[in-house]
C-alpha cells in the first residue's frame, strides 16, 4: 500500500514538474505548445483505455490544455480542428460553449457550427463537430491520432452513432425536419427498450446518442409536435424510474408545454418529474396528442402490467 501510494506522488510530482516547463515555454511566447496539446490527447487516451495511473497528469494539467488548445483555436492553427475532433470523440459529451476552448471554437468557425441549446447553457455536441470538422477537412491539417482511433472498436461503434446523426442533420435539413427528428426519437426509443430487455450490446449506442435524443426531443416539445408527450413519457418509463429533470432541457420544454399539469418531486436537491406522475399525466390527457405505437405496444406486456403500472398505482396510492 505505501509503495503504491509513493508511485502515486511520484507521478504527481513529475506530472507537475512537466506541465511547469511547459507553461513556462508558454507563458513566455504568450502562445501554444501542440506538442503538449498531443501528449495531453495521447494520455487522455490511454486513460480512457483503463490506465489509471495517468488520471493525475488529466487532473494537473486540464487548465493549462484547455487554454492552450483554445487559443490554438482562436488564432485559426490549422493543426488545432482535427485535435479538438480527437478530443470530443474521446470526451464523447458535449463541450461548453463558454468554456475556453468553446470560445476558441466560435472564433475559428463562426456561423459553420451553431452551439445547441441544453436547458440554460449553450453546447457543441461531439456529433456535431465531427460532422463540421469532415465538412471542412480540406481546409485544415488531418489528425492521425483521430484517423487511428476510428479504426480502433471504440472508434467504429462512435461511427456508427456519428453516421446516424449525420442522416439525422441532412434529413432535417430537407422539407419533413419533423418527421426526421421523430423518427429519430423513435428510433432511440426503441435502442433503449431492446436495452431494457437484456441487448446489453446496445448500451454504447444509448450513452453516445443520449445527448441528441434529449435536444431532439426538447426541441419537438419546444415546437408544441403533438407526438412529443407520448415520447417523452415512454423516455422515462422506459429507464424504470428514471426522473426527468426540470433543468435540464427536456423538462424546462415539457413544462413549458403543459404547465404545472405534472407534480414535481425533489430529490437529491433537485425538481423532477417521475414516472409514476408522467404516466398517470399521459394517461389523463393522451386524447389531446398523438401515440406512440411502441409505447402502447409496451404498455400490454406482461412485464408492463404486472410489474411497473402496478409499482406506479401504489406510488400514486401512497400520495
């Protein structure tokens, strides 16, 4: 045990020790060092592939990278887009567009790549990078790390994801967006209840297009779509119990369209929408909107009716 934490302060110290020469090069030329933004995306890698170890050299020199990689951004460095690609992909959630390397993003790509909007703050989703920066590939240098990583089997299963969303933007961008987004939504829906029922193989598929799914589906109740509501139900009984937070951008759009019609509950310090509510809601009002085939088709299992509506009639009994 005291060796491994002598390791550990080990790596601290020269992780330190590094990131200080570096910033010290950095700091004189008040510039950018893409060797240090390479090793950085190179040991984010390998710390995504399990060695942990390397998690204190992250933690250390996160600031100094973010910084650097976006003013490599904002001063238009060609080699900086297909990093920035590398490291979304290797993230795999959305980058905020306030943060400083989302800063560097606007400045180099202007109205090429809008921010989406996830509840109060503003977004770059990794699939919407990658999809401007393949756009745009003739414009700057390639990434070799990224060309190596889509090969790679994490790399091939995020390509899958990014393929679908990128049918999803040029559907959208056609005259039936609508339809595109739903059958989308639809399409999600049905990933997660194959999940639900032992496709254990499609969890990488859910937590890589959870972020889509979610400004998709805000975006059709924000549009007042009557297919909406269904869907957005079925979203949450679907995960068993998973609330819906009303921060976040699904819930702040569904109760901008419904109101104060669905309780809401606290829990961990937070207001959210439960199952049991949005269920018995959907029930009460399901007249005034459009069905869901798959959320109707669910709700006559057996696993429907003898397990989960009846966990839901006694949470509401016990109100």
């Amino acid at each position: 045990m005291r060796t491994r934490i002598s390791a550990l302060v080990f790596v601290s110290v020269c992780s330190t020790l590094q990131l200080n020469a570096s910033e010290k090069v950095v700091r004189t030329m008040d510039s950018y060092d893409m060797d240090f933004i390479d090793r950085y995306l190179k040991t984010f890698d390998e710390v995504q592939n399990h060695n942990s170890e390397n998690q204190v050299y992250l933690t250390t020199a996160k600031s100094s990278f973010e910084r650097q990689m976006g003013l490599a951004l904002s001063k238009k460095d060609k080699r900086a887009p297909g990093r920035l690609t590398y490291l979304a992909m290797l993230n795999g959630g959305p980058l905020k567009a306030e943060d400083k390397i989302g800063l560097g993003l606007s400045a180099l790509a202007g109205n090429d790549l809008k921010a989406t909007s996830m509840g109060a703050k503003k977004v770059y989703r990794p699939s919407d990078i990658y999809i401007w920066f393949t756009a745009n590939s003739e414009k700057y240098d390639a990434c070799p790390q990224l060309d190596d990583w889509l090969k790679s089997q994490s790399g091939k299963a995020m390509l899958t994801v990014l393929n679908r969303l990128k049918k999803l933007a040029e559907d959208k961008a056609g005259p039936n967006a609508s339809d595109a987004r739903m059958a989308f939504i639809d399409e999600y829906l049905k990933t997660w209840d194959d999940f639900a029922q032992g496709a254990n193989e499609k969890a990488a598929l859910i937590r890589e297009e959870r972020d889509s799914f979610e400004c998709e589906l805000a975006e059709a109740l924000t549009q007042k779509d009557k297919r909406a509501p269904a869907r957005l139900v079925f979203s949450s009984v679907v995960t068993v119990g998973m609330p819906v937070e009303l921060e976040g951008a699904l819930g702040a759009a569904f109760k901008e369209l419904v109101g104060e019609a669905v309780p809401k509950t606290t829990f961990e310090g937070r207001d959210c929408y439960f199952s049991a509510d949005l269920y018995f809601w959907w029930q009460e009002n399901k007249a005034k909107y459009e069905a869901s085939p798959l959320f109707d088709e669910w709700s006559k299992r057996e696993f429907a009716q003898k397990s989960v509506i009846p966990m839901f009639e006694k949470l509401r009994t016990k109100k």
